[in-house]
C-alpha cells in the first residue's frame, strides 16, 4: 500500500471516531493512518 501511495491519512478536524483502532500517530494535525492493521482487514 505505501509503494502504491495510497492515502496515508487525513485532517486531525475531520476524523471519524470510529477510525480510532487504524491511526497510528498525529503530525503537524494530520492523523496517520495504520497500514498494517487497515490492510489486514482489508484482507
């Protein structure tokens, strides 16, 4: 998913908080998303 540049995440003021368990980190108020866990249930 990260050599495909899929999106790695988004705005701290437009989060979801269902999407709690899949954010791994926040930057500069982006949330980053979990790849690891998002493409397991993806899966």
């Amino acid at each position: 998913m990260m050599e495909a540049g899929v999106h790695f995440g988004h705005g701290t003021r437009k989060w979801n908080p269902r999407m709690s368990p899949y954010i791994s980190a926040k930057c500069k108020g982006i949330h980053i998303i979990n790849l690891t866990r998002t493409a397991s249930f993806l899966s």
